[in-house]
C-alpha cells in the first residue's frame, strides 16, 4: 500500500512547525515595548505585500524547480484570497462540501498556488533564532527557503511557525509557498462560508536573541479586593526573568523568576477587567542572558477570572449576561482578508449598538484581534478551527467526530488555539467547533482544553446533554423553548450561540427573546446570527456596484444568498436589524408615568454616571422643549427616579421621546453617542385641550390611540357626473375619475395638479423577504398567492348627504384554486376633497393561514418624494421589530428611505402610524389618516412597483421609475427569523381572516 500524500493524512497535522506557544514580540529597549508595534520589534521582517504567484491545476503539475529558482511569473498581493485575484473560481455552500465525500480524500486535481518572494537578510548571529510565522494560509501549506523544504502546516485559521534559522543566507533569500485548495483538513473546514483559498492572513520573519522567552501564561485570581496573577514563563539561554506590572506608570508588582518557573504577586485594590471598564495593566516580562537584558517582552494584562458557582457563570465574582454576535471575517473586497481595521470598525460597531460579547464562528482571528477585544471591551466565546458541517448531507454528522483515526487533528485545533490566546482577559470561554456532531474526538479536546487552560469553562453546542462541557447551549431555540429552559435549568450554565438569523430584513422577534432571556438568570448569553452580509462587491458594465453572492460565479451547487445573514451590510453600516438589536439590550432602560422618569441600569458591572438623558417634547411637528436629566451613579441592576413634569401643550397632537447618551468619550466613542430612545408619551388628536403629556399614555404604548382630523379645508357643493365609463366628481379643490367598469381611480386633480398615477388596489401580497421564505415554500407559493387576480363586480355611485359614494365588490384569489376574498369596497368623496375608502373583505374557501399584508397599493406622480409622518421612526420598523423607533413626528422623502438590502425585498415599512403626508417642493401633495379613535396603520413609499422589487436579484436589477408606489396597510405580517430559526411569533401573525379599514385621503394645498 502506497503511503498517504501528506494532503490526505488525517493524522498528520504539520511537518517542522513549531510549537504553538503564546502571541507576543520582544523589543531591544523598554522603550520600544512600551510602544508594542511589532514591526518595531528585534528582526521584524514584513513579508505581505508583492509576491509571485502562479495557479495550477494539479499539486504536481508546480515544477520543482520553483523551490530554488526564481519563475516569472505575475504578481499578487498577499495576504488575499486567490480566487478574488481572478485566480480559480468562487464557490459558496452553506454545509456541503464542494467535492464527493471520501475523507481523508479530496480530488485529485486540487487546485494549487505557488507563490515565491525574494527577501534580503542578513546571516543570524550565533545562537540567534529565525521565525518564520503565518498567521492564516488555506488550507494546506508546504513552505521551502532557498530549495530546502522548511516544513508544512494545516489548520487554515491557527498560526504556523517554523525555525527557518539554518536556511538563512547573507544576502538574497527565495521563499517559496506551495498551498493547495483541499486536503483532508478541509473536511473539518466546511464553516458556511465561500470557499476560497491563499495566504489570507499576515507572514512575517522575527528573529530572536540567544536568550529569548519561548513562552509564558499569566491568569488571575481575585482575592477580595486584590488580584493574584501568577506567571509561568518558558525561556531558552535565560538566566533569570524580570517581571513588573504598571498602571499609569506606576509599578504595582514586580518579581523575579526563573526560566520554567512560576511566580504569583499580589495586586493591590485591583482595577479588574470587565466589557463595560476594559481597564488593562502593563506587563513586561525582562530576559536576562549572560550579557544582561536581552529582550523585554510586553503585554496588556486584564486581570479577569472566570469562574462557575451554583450552576452560574462569574466574572471576577460577578453575574453577567452576553449580549453577543457571531462574527466571520469578511471584506467584501477582500474576503476573508481583513485588515485590521476593518476589524476595528466591526469592533466598535458592536460597541456602539450595545453588544458586549462576540463569538468568533466558526474559527480563530487575526491573533490582533484579541488584544483589540481586551482594549475595547468585548467579551469572547473563543471558537476553534473546526466544523465538519457538510456530513450532514448523508445523514452522519458525528462520522469523523467519533472515529478515533481523527483526533489527532481535532486535538491540534484546539491545543493551537488555547495556547496561543490563553492570557487575554476578553476570553470568558473557549469553543470546541461548531456543527460537528458528537463523539470522542470532541471528549478528547475538551481533556486538552482544559490540562492547557484549567479554569476557564469550555463550550461545544452539539454536546447537547453537557455531558462533558461546562457551558450547555443549543441553536435557534423558539422564546417558547428559552422560557422552558429558564424555568427549569440545567445544572450548568446556559447559553444560546446562534438565535435570530439576519438574512436580509429581519430579524423580527428579539424583544420577545430578550423578555426570556432578562427573566432567567441561568441563560447567560445569547449570540444573534450573524454580524456581517459576506456579499462580495462587483460593479455592472455601466460603473453601478451590487454584492455578489452564492451561484453568482457560476458556482454549482450553492446555497444562493444564505450567506447574506448579516447585522451589517457587507460596506460595514447597520442594518436595521442591528439598530434593533441595540435598542433591545440598551444598557440603560427608561419609563415614565404619574410625573416620574425610572431609569434602570442594566448593566453589570459599572454605575451609570456616564450617562444621561435627553428628553425631546414635540407638539404639532415642532420640537418644543428639550430637557438634559443627569442621570448620576446608579449601580448595576438598580433604578433611579426622577421626578419630571413633561411640558403642558396645547397641540393637537404631541410626543415625548427619551435619548439615552453617553457624556464621555471612549475608545469606540465620542461624548454624546446615543445608546437608546425610549417612548415616554404620546398624545394622538382625539385628545382635546393642553394638559400635561405624562396623563396620557405611559410607554409601553399599547393603548395609544389613532390619527388626526384631516386638514378643514372648508365646504363646497360637490358635483358628481357620468360621462361614458367615467364618473367625475368635482370638488371644492379638483376632479376625482373613476372608471364605473374596474372602479379604478383614473385621475385625482386639485389644485391643478396630478395625484395619483394608478389606480388604488386592495391586496394581500408584497415583495418576499427572506425571513419569509419558508413561509412562502410551504404556503403561498402552492397557493400562487403571489399571483392573485382581482375581478371587479357591482361597480355603482349614488350621492349620500352631500358627498359622492361609489362601491363595488372585489374578488381576489389566485388563479387554479378555490379560496379567495371578497371584499366590498366603498370610496365617499366629500365637498371639500377629502376621499374615504372603506373596505371589508370576507375570504372564502379552505385558506385561513398568514398573509404578508392586508391593504392598499397605488402609485402617485414621482415627484411627490417628500414624505412626513406621525407614526414610529424615523428608521424602517415592523410589528415585531419596532423598538428602536418610537411614535413621533418624521420626515425624510423616498430616495433616503431605501434600505438597500443586497437582495432586494420589502423594506421601508413604519408604523403606528396615524398620518403621512407626500408631497412635492412646494407642499402640494396628499395626505392620509384615519378617523379618531382607529388603530394606527402601516406605510410605506418605494420609486418602485412590488414586481419590480420581487424580480430583483441585486440591487442593479432596480431602476428607479418615474412614480412613487405608496402602500397603506391596515395589517403586516412581522418578520420573525425564519429563514433559519423563529417563525413569526403568533401575536404578530397577519391572517387570511375578515377584515375592515378605512383611509381619509385628502389633497395638500402646499406652502
């Protein structure tokens, strides 16, 4: 029997490479530490950047030659993702593997990159040591210098170094790089993400002194007030080491110790680490040689413990929750290599919606971003490089999870992880993988686990039973489900690590989840899926960019936009989702009623005297009064009253909205970063007379009342005639026209000029979205919903106490079956031009499951494109995904409504609304409402037709038309997330079921 070629041995995780050890530099001078620049350190050599690279399509077909002579060959800049040179073809699965299955095997012909770089060194001195380390290379990597073969690696997102001290020449070196797409690592690579391959992440040479630190492990225990921080440090050619830690330059311990020993000082009235107070001290690890200090070795040290008493997870002794995200790398210029910057700008947008916590799925980092995590204060569920997803597909998930043959390569993953990322303070918790099954590969990475890292807690969600984890913890778990767990819990802390999937508009849901989760103190953390759309940016012909996604390269098979999942569109803004998702787990919860603003703190650790409120009072759209509360030291989990008269108004209508704001800057903010808005009243129409804001409705608002009276345009004699098919109705402002066959508003002048430029229809349909997907699979789809027909039947007018009344009855339904809607429609025109549709439908036939909406559609002149409102804003919200925008008074025109989903769909929707004006320059335009004493509706306003936006692929496919498509709608279906997890939640449910509304349209003079 032939021997296995290296990229087909499970059991072979590397060649040469070195052990995996701790992330840190050493510097000449203290100075230079304090500095912690790694290029600055000894004999840092940058090696990203122009490197020569060529493609085969076999791994023999790279000649030998390239290991010891230069190729002309074209060039690349690494680190980068070859196939996004225009190198090889993009592929994206969610679970499958892009190969047949018959591990360790992959295909023969796997595509192969050779890269080579000539690089000037000098010959190390004795004793000296060069490193050669690559942070990230996929998947397989062989490495030679100057012809002699250095050694290989695997393990795509864990860090290779290797010894390259003997092959280092005076003058010009050529390093040569043979990575291969598919090796048997990939099979426990398959991490729902596009399959591509390089040298993604940095490479660099350092070279280290005779005497050098090899490793070390600092952890902290807290005693009281103080920190224990015990050192254990490795050294070669060391006689002693130096240790000191400092705050602000002042040294709070120091020791000595020797190489392989371990040392604990005592750190008095410690300023311990926390997400919310990321305080870190200085740490510097002196190494002392023959000749003296050789080298210092710097490090941001959070003195931070975690610990599990009573089935309950602490943070140096305190109780905290994870409001988190998952997180992949993702640059949709570069793929998976990010820069740190871009990293940075993720980071703190998490921190700036509120998100304290980040689980890195389904890998390790950049190891930068760890230490960014320690500065800024994020919390990590610290995954590996492990998920073998795509066995799933033949039914046995757990084939190579529980075959012994494997565990070499699933120990390595996390044996490599957990040493190198052990001493950061952000890590509440190391991850086994993810999607893998179960077996003895996983028990036997748990043991590692923890020899290597004894009193952190370890996580593995399909250890479904904990039966060797500390941390239980499922997926996409109903609110129905969370709540059963939180009244009966485990024994061991629990968490969900994926919940509320992002994919397009959505997720709906969250406030009812956050609910279960504030309710039960044993669910500690919650991850939503995921942060960033991974739509990679491409541009039309014509200049125009879009985002490509899954099937978009020819790619067969793909999982299409499954990978458009994000908080974050794939240019780093937020979503509405993630505006949501930060308004629910605001740090700070505000209410009022009887006089008397309640804030409570919300978080866990550190009192609100950062905080204070801004308290806005509107009346008749106008802002009147704005008030400043300083909200003071209230400590974690307590609240605090203020009393507070909101200000006696006479308008008609009135809001009062509280901004939460912070009024100190941090690494991740400026002063003055709003965290929340709070609803603290809202007065509609009905209500007559000025009295105080604080008698009305008290958040939450589910008692607050409908619209205001349509704009007294006074009173004229209304003339109403047929001509034809025609019924015009002359008003005190224009001419209304009807066709007495369709009963379609043809025309509708005032004031000369046009309002409407097709006709208004009743309708159940919108555009999909995509958390709706199933829902249209399962039910609309089969029924043809999508393509129902509206017949037009009984068409009549008659004048009725002045006004003009015409009515007809709909049938609505779709084509091939037998259920539908009647729906009798009347439209009562009154002198003074105000016109009323009332409708009510009653379906008919075997259908009485959800619709997407229930209202009306029609298109006005393009150029009424600004838009008013007094309803929630002023961003896009749904009936289940509403708390981030509170009833006040908005404006914005249609262009800046967009929400530019990468695949386009519904958008736009706000509600609570009682009325919304369009209008043109100059004023003109339409106004709708709703009697007094009515429910509020729902809006929105597109400059394109609900076909268009359904037959759109990207956002390219668009093309704005010259009319604005206005929908009102009496009922919308809520989002939920059920593109993969929560369906929409009952009470947010819109049913195929009886129903009337009504509409007052009435024309706007303008100025």
């Amino acid at each position: 029997m032939r021997e296995p070629l290296d990229w087909e041995n499970q059991a072979l995780t590397g060649r040469h490479r070195m052990p995996a050890r701790a992330y840190f530099f050493g510097y000449a001078t203290p100075e230079l530490a304090a500095g912690r620049d790694r290029t600055a350190s000894r004999g840092f050599v940058d090696l990203t950047g122009e490197w020569r690279f060529r493609l085969f399509d076999h791994p023999t077909r790279v000649p030998a030659s390239f290991e010891a002579t230069e190729q002309e060959w074209d060039t690349v800049v690494v680190p980068h993702l070859w196939q996004l040179d225009g190198h090889g073809s993009l592929q994206y699965t969610d679970e499958g593997y892009p190969f047949p299955i018959e591990p360790p095997h992959v295909p023969a012909d796997t595509p192969t990159g050779a890269y080579q770089r000539t690089v000037r060194l000098s010959t190390p001195a004795p004793g000296e040591q060069v490193v050669l380390r690559l942070d990230g290379v996929e998947s397989y990597a062989e490495i030679f210098l100057n012809g002699a073969f250095v050694g290989m690696t695997k393990g795509s997102r864990l860090a290779a170094e290797f010894d390259v001290t003997a092959h280092v020449v005076d003058g010009d070196n050529l390093f040569a790089i043979k990575v291969l797409q598919f090796s048997d690592a990939t099979y426990i690579e398959d991490q729902d993400m596009w399959w591509a391959s390089g040298i993604f992440r940095a490479l660099y040479l350092v070279t280290r002194p005779a005497a050098r630190l090899t490793d070390f492990h600092v952890r902290t225990h807290r005693v009281g007030d103080d920190a224990e921080v015990t050192l254990t440090a490795a050294a070669t050619g060391a006689t002693e080491l130096a240790w000191s830690i400092t705050d602000g330059g002042v040294v709070v311990a120091e020791t000595r110790l020797a190489p392989g020993a371990t040392a604990t000082v005592t750190v008095p009235a410690a300023r311990f680490w926390n997400p919310e107070d990321p305080h870190l001290y200085d740490m510097l690890i002196t190494v002392v040689g023959p000749d003296g200090a050789s080298e210092y070795v710097p490090h941001r040290l959070g003195l931070a413990e975690v610990t599990v008493e009573d089935g309950r997870l602490l943070l140096n002794g305190a109780y905290f929750m994870m409001h988190g995200v998952n997180r992949h790398d993702h640059d949709d210029r570069r793929g998976r290599a990010v820069g740190l910057d871009r990293v940075r700008r993720d980071l703190e947008l998490m921190k700036r919606h509120n998100i304290n916590a980040v689980r890195t799925a389904h890998y390790p980092n950049d190891p930068r971003f760890y230490e960014l995590c320690d500065e800024i204060g994020l919390m990590v569920l610290a995954e590996t490089d492990l998920e073998s997803h795509g066995f799933a597909n033949v039914g046995d998930l757990s084939r190579i999870t529980d075959d012994p043959a494997w565990e070499a390569a699933y120990v390595d993953r996390i044996e490599r992880h957990v040493l190198a990322q052990r001493n950061h303070a952000s890590i509440v918790m190391w991850s086994l993988g993810n999607e893998s099954g179960y077996g003895c590969n996983i028990r036997a990475m748990y043991r590692r686990a923890k020899e290597l890292d004894p009193h952190r807690p370890v996580h593995y969600e399909e250890d479904r039973n904990a039966e060797v984890v500390d941390v239980i913890s499922t997926m996409y778990s109903r609110v129905s489900q969370m709540n059963d767990f939180g009244e009966h819990p485990h024994p061991k802390p629990r968490i969900i690590c994926e919940y509320g999937h992002a994919m397009g508009n959505g997720p709906g849901g969250l406030s009812e989840y956050q609910a279960v989760f504030d309710r039960w103190d044993s669910i500690q953390g919650h991850f939503v899926w995921e942060w960033a759309d991974h739509g990679l940016l491409a541009r039309t012909d014509e200049g125009r960019e879009f985002h490509r996604y899954g099937g978009d390269y020819g790619d067969y098979p793909n999982n299409a936009n499954f990978c458009i999942d994000g908080l974050v569109f794939p240019w780093q803004a937020p979503s509405p989702g993630l505006i949501e998702y930060g308004q629910v787990i605001c740090p700070v919860r505000v209410t009022y009623a009887g006089g008397v603003v309640r804030v409570t703190n919300r978080r866990w650790f550190t009192d609100l005297s950062d905080i204070e409120l801004r308290v806005d009072t509107w009346a008749d759209g106008v802002l009147t009064r704005t008030d400043v509360l300083q909200v003071g030291a209230v400590a974690p989990g307590e609240t605090a009253e203020f009393p507070y008269d909101l200000p006696v108004v006479g308008a008609s209508e009135a809001a009062a909205i509280a901004t939460v704001v912070t009024n100190r800057a941090a690494s991740w903010c400026e002063p003055g970063h709003e965290l929340g808005r709070y609803q603290l009243a809202v007065r509609p129409s009905t209500d007559a007379g000025p009295f105080p804001l604080a008698e009305l409705c008290p958040s939450p608002l589910a008692e607050v009342l409908a619209a205001g009276e349509p704009r007294n345009l006074g009173s004229a004699t209304l003339h109403a005639y047929p001509d034809q098919h025609r019924l015009h109705v002359d008003t005190a402002t224009g001419r209304l026209t009807f066709d007495t066959l369709t009963a379609d508003l043809l025309s509708w002048t005032a004031d000369g000029r046009e309002l409407v430029a097709s006709p208004l229809r009743v309708g159940f349909w919108k555009p999909l979205v995509d958390n709706h997907q199933q829902e249209a699979d399962d039910l609309w789809f089969p029924r043809h919903l999508q393509l129902m027909q509206t017949s037009i039947r009984d068409v009549a007018w008659r004048e009725d106490g002045g006004d003009a009344v015409v009515t007809y009855r709909a049938r609505i339904a779709p084509p091939v079956f037998d259920f539908g809607c009647h729906v009798d429609v009347e439209w009562r025109i009154a002198p003074d031009g105000a016109a009323t549709l009332r409708a009510a439908g009653s379906p008919y036939g075997d259908y009485r499951d959800i619709v997407p909406r229930i209202g009306v559609t029609l298109e006005v002149p393009g150029d009424l494109r600004r838009v008013a409102w007094f309803g929630r804003g002023p961003g896009e919200n749904y009936p289940d995904s509403a708390a981030a925008n509170p009833i006040g008074f908005w404006s914005s025109d249609v262009d800046a409504m967009v929400t530019p989903y990468v695949v386009p769909q519904d958008y736009g929707n706000r509600g609570d609304v009682r009325w919304v004006e369009l209008t043109d320059g100059s004023g003109q335009g339409l106004r709708v409402s709703r009697r007094p004493g009515e429910r509020p509706f729902h809006f929105s306003a597109w400059p394109y037709t609900c076909e268009d936006i359904d037959a759109a692929r990207h956002v390219t496919d668009l093309t704005p038309r010259d009319t604005v498509t206005v929908n009102l709608n009496d009922q919308v279906l809520g989002l939920g997330s059920n593109s993969w997890g929560s369906e929409v939640l009952d009470s947010y449910r819109t049913r195929f079921e009886s129903f009337s509304f009504e509409f007052t349209l009435q024309p706007l003079k303008g100025n």
